[in-house]
RNA sequence: GAUUCCGUAGCUCAGCUGGUAGAGCAAUACACUUUUAAUGUAUGGGCCCUGGGUUCGAAUCCCAGCGGGAUCACCA
C-alpha cells in the first residue's frame, strides 16, 4: 500500500482490495470468465412459489444478516430482490468451513456479483426464500454502494437522494434506487408503445443524418463541428423535418423518426442540450386528421406505458383519453382576456399586449404580439390536454396558409399541464411560397430577431419543385411526455446520462509552498520547538495550521507533546 | 444570465453566540442454526468543497472561486 492510493481510497476501499487478494491467495477468481447458468429470476420465484424446486439465479448480493453458523442475504438481480438462506453445514458438509466461514462471512460484501443453487423453501417468519447449497462469486465490488434501508413500515432510511451524486453515478442510482429504474422501463415501453401504433398504421421508421451541412427544420442555436476529410463545417442537428418530408417527396407515405436533437441553449429542468423528439409525416392527410390521430396516439401509449389512460403530475390528474378539446388561438385569447386578435393591425396588437402587462418592444411582429399574449395570458391555463389550433402565418415558416384565413396557418399545438407536447401542420408544399418564407426568416435574423432561421436549404426547396403531397407531419417532445407519464417535474429524472458539467479531480502530489517553507526550515534543523517553527516560518493561522497538518498526514513531520512543550521532529 | 439555498465519514444527516468533529446505517472483530432496518459487545474510519482574510484560535464569521439544487429570465 503506497501513499498515493492511502490518499485516494477509504477504509472501505481498501479493505475490500485486500478481500480481493484474500480470494485470490485462496485460488478463488474474482472475476471468472464462465457463464453463469442462470434459469431463475427472483421475482418470478416468489410470485409463482413451489416448494422444494430447485433453483439457479445471480445477482448482487444487497444485505447480509449474520447469525452464526446460519446466514441470510439478499439477492438483487433485474426483476427485484429475494431472500436467501444459508447454512453452515449444508454449504461445507465436510471438516472443512472455509467457504462458509471466510468465503461468504468475511470475503464477500455487499454488492458482490454471486450465483447460488438451492432449492425454494419458507422461513419460520413466511418469507419465501431460496435454501442455498453452492454459492459461487461471480464479480467482486471495490467500491461500497450508497445503500439504503427500508424498515417494516415501508419507510426508506439513508435513501440515494443528492441529485448531483444520482445523475453523475447513474450507474449506482440504478441498483439501489428501484422507482428510478421504473421510470427508464417506462420511458422505453413509450417508444415501444409508439412504434407499435405507427407500424401498425403502416408507417415506416427511418433515419436521417445527425451531422448536417444546414441546421434546418426548427430555430435553435447549433453546436457545430468540422469533417475533416471534406474540410467543410458540419452541424449536429436540431431537428430532422426537412430531411423526412425529402422522404415523402421521394414516396413514402408515412415515415417517422426518433430523433436526438441538439440545441446549443441554455439547460434547466426542462431543457437539456441533447434531447429526443419524434417526427411523423404522412402524406395525403391534414392537420385534422393529424389531430384525431394524436389523440389516439397518446391514448393508447398512456394506456401501455401506466396500464391507464389517466396519469398524475404534481397536484394535476391528466386524462389522456380522446378526444381532447380543440381551440383556436384566436378564440382561447377572447377566453383568458376578453381581446379578439382578428383583422387587428400591428399597433393595436402592440398596445393591446401593453395594456396586458406584457413586455412589449418594436421588433415584434404581429405573429410574435399574438405568440407572446398566448403565452402570457393563455397556455399556462390548458392542463388536460388541449389541441390549440390557427397559429399567425410568421411564427410558423413550415407551415400550409390557413384554408380559410391566409393570416394564419393550419397548425396545432397540443398543450398538457400548460406546456407544449407536440406541434404539428399541413405541412407547406408550395415551393414558391416555402422559398419566400425562408428569405422572410433571413430578413428577420438579419434584423435581429434570434428565433428566425439564418440559413437557407436550398437542396430542400429543389424536393419540394419536383412536388411533395399534400402531407401532415407531428412532433413530439418524448422527454417532456414521458415526464407526464411518470410524474416527473425534471427532465434529467428521465434520461439516464443528463448533462453535467464535467467533474474536475485534483489530486494534490506535491507539496504545497507554504508546506515547502516548513519542511525546509525543520530540514535543517531535524528537530525544533514548534512555536519557534511556527514563528519563523511567518505564515498565518490557518496556512499554518493546514501546512503542519499535511505534513504529519503525509508522514514526513511528526509533533510529540512533553509536559507544556510541543516538540517537531523530521521523519 | 439573475436571485437564493446547499457542500462535514462509504450513505443520510447533527454540529449553538468561533475553542482542533458527532449519530444512525455501512465497515472491522467476537457471539449467535429461520432472521429481515436482525440483535448484543468492542473497534477503526474525516483535505469539515477549494483558495484567501479576520482571530491567540475557523467546519463555524467575511470575501472570492468551484460544484449542485430551487425559483426566475431565455426557449418554433
């Protein structure tokens, strides 16, 4: 054992590198290279209980409960947990107890990869458990798990909860924190629920470049970054919808993706750089299709993922069984204040948001005036969910004119608990049109407007010449949805690696200068009267006080105490 | 980016108006052949986030930094 790793390790630690070499001097492999004929899981045994059967499971082991020459623990694999007995005679039946004794009773410890063979039986107490005749260890733990305890009543004890500890070490958040690992089966039931309902509509999943040469489809800040081979810049994308209406436009008829999507913005609970929407385009359809289609979506996923279509967030119960009810933007801003935003000018816009109380300046648009009143006054109200149709034509450059009113547009916003879930159009297939939207959104950033595009794709415009049908295309948010579905108010709850920013490891080697000046002066002396030390040494308290107890730590000072006198002597 | 709270043993947390650190669990040792937050006895374990300052003396007070949480701002 060197100093260095003294440093770095606990006691812990230590200890269990030292069980490690135990095992090995024992001729036990730590880590053996065979599988592990496993044909049991630990929850599927105590619901489907037979007495007497003979099982063969592995997992860690997460407590032992020694009682001399008889033992219980419990084993924790992919299912959940069960109980296991055993006992000293049974596990050694000959002169020798090595096994029992030093093998299982010092050698292991909790946390500890094991396999065991035994058969089913039930304690005195009515706990069903596995009677274990052959242990074997399959992978050692170095490092002590944050274990928490549960009690009688159900109450956790010294439960895993500091978030920033959680989200770095998701890894042991997982193992001892059984609701966390919930929450992740049921994030991938929702995809699977979703692809199923699509697939069974007959749509197709596809995949479309992450690395793009336009970061199109949505306005967001990239991160970009540089093929080298090419010498061009590259972007990680921030969305992928010009790329599977260019599929649409090449014939299919429904395709979907799940797309990770990167956005070089702020993070909070919400928002996290990397995220997954999905994307759905199908053609000869509209957004009224698209809605009833919606809402039969997110029924069937609510019902697959929580076996009901009702769902809790926070002090909200949402129902997400169709239909869900359908308002204009229009007529929901008449709801929540009284205005009516048709056929108003720009000005009258502006005052009206004015007199709302709304922080208003002369870069707004109209569409943007109407957005920030929807926002303001409106959308924090529609907690079940709530299709919020006719979005003004310049906040959706994507986006078919609206049939019937060529201010607005055919799109919709699904609203639950206040927030957006998914966003959808008659998709724009007017190549002319597209084209002067796009110049309008140049126009806008020039001007400084930070939400409008910079960029033009004009590949896209060209799929669009050779025509694209008649399409509605949806988009959901699958981290903000299934933190509904799980009631989780925090986006980094439901992915497993949220970002963090890195950590930093300072492993402090040499000595410090204040040490330095120390160690030199007593060099010369090997021995002195510590205050002397002290005063020649000239450093304050505190340096003082921090450098002459690195030293003793470190093993190359030592202070000795005589009656009054307090004595360093040079190691 | 702003405000605010937090950072002490492997984990969860105490630590008062400044006097060189405590508990429970975990660990180590011993006892115990159906326990279950097992129990009993004993023992070990701390860069008190980092750096600076005030002070005879700082985990504690002050300043700065780092990391995290919450709220707000931003967010097609």
């Amino acid at each position: 054992m060197n100093i260095m790793s003294a440093f770095e390790l606990s006691e812990q630690e230590i200890q269990r590198r030292e069980s490690l070499n135990k095992l090995r001097e024992m001729g036990i492999n730590p880590y053996p290279a065979d599988l592990y004929p496993v044909t049991d899981y630990a929850t599927v045994i105590k619901d489907k209980f037979e007495e007497g059967k003979q099982v063969c499971l592995a997992g860690r082991m997460m407590s032992q409960r020694d009682m001399g020459k008889a033992s219980f623990a419990e084993l924790q694999d992919s299912s959940g947990r069960i109980q296991l007995y055993f006992n000293r005679d049974e596990i050694c039946p000959g002169e020798d107890k090595t096994m029992y004794n030093q093998v299982f009773k010092k050698l292991l410890d909790l946390g500890d990869f094991i396999g065991v063979k035994g058969y089913m039986f039930t304690t005195k107490v009515g706990e069903t458990s596995v009677h274990v005749q052959e242990f074997t260890l399959l992978s050692k733990s170095l490092k002590p798990l944050p274990l928490p305890k549960t009690d009688a009543e159900g109450r956790i004890h010294d439960a895993f909860t500091d978030p920033e500890m959680r989200y770095r070490q998701r890894y042991a958040d997982l193992v001892v924190n059984p609701h966390v690992k919930e929450i992740f089966i049921k994030r991938t039931k929702l995809f699977t629920a979703m692809r199923q309902f699509f697939n069974d509509a007959g749509y197709m999943e596809v995949e479309t470049p992450v690395l793009q040469p336009i970061p199109g489809g949505a306005a967001a800040r990239p991160f970009m970054t540089h093929h080298n081979a090419l010498d061009i810049p590259l972007y990680m994308r921030i969305a992928n919808e010009l790329y599977l209406k260019r599929l649409i436009v090449g014939g299919f008829d429904g395709v979907y993706e799940f797309s990770k999507n990167f956005r070089n913005e702020g993070m909070d609970r919400t928002h996290n750089p990397e995220f997954t929407a999905m994307e759905i385009y199908v053609s000869y359809k509209d957004y009224n299709w698209m809605m009833d289609f919606t809402e039969r979506l997110l029924e069937h996923c609510a019902m697959e993922v929580n076996g009901s279509s009702e769902t809790t967030f926070g002090e909200h119960k949402i129902n997400f069984k169709a239909p869900y009810k359908r308002v204009t933007m229009r007529q929901s801003i008449i709801d929540f204040t009284g205005f009516d935003i048709d056929g108003k000018s720009e000005d009258e816009l502006f005052n009206a948001a004015k007199g709302m109380g709304i922080a208003v300046d002369t870069t707004m648009g109209k569409g943007k005036l109407i957005d920030e009143i929807f926002g303001e006054k409106c959308e924090g109200n529609y907690i079940q969910p709530t299709f919020i149709t006719d979005y003004p034509k310049e906040m959706s450059p994507l986006c078919k004119e609206h049939r019937d009113n060529p201010e607005l547009t055919e799109r919709f916003e699904l609203m639950v608990c206040g927030k957006e879930v998914a966003n959808a159009y008659s998709e724009l297939n007017d190549p002319i049109d597209q084209r002067e939207r796009f110049e309008e959104q140049v126009r806008l950033a020039e001007k400084g407007d930070d939400e409008a595009g910079q960029f033009i794709d004009y590949d896209f415009l060209r799929s669009l010449e050779y025509g694209m049908p008649p399409t509605s295309g949806m988009g959901i948010g699958m981290d903000r949805l299934i933190m509904y579905l799980t009631n989780n108010p925090s986006i980094q709850e439901v992915l497993f690696f949220p970002q963090m920013r890195p950590e930093v490891h300072t492993v402090k080697v040499e000595l410090s200068d204040n040490e330095k000046v120390i160690f030199d002066i007593i060099q010369k002396e090997k021995t002195m009267d510590l205050n002397a030390l002290k005063m020649q040494a000239g450093l304050s308290g505190k340096q003082w006080d921090l450098s002459i107890k690195a030293l003793t730590k470190q093993g190359l000072l030592k202070v000795t105490k005589n009656g009054d006198a307090l004595t360093a002597e040079l190691l």
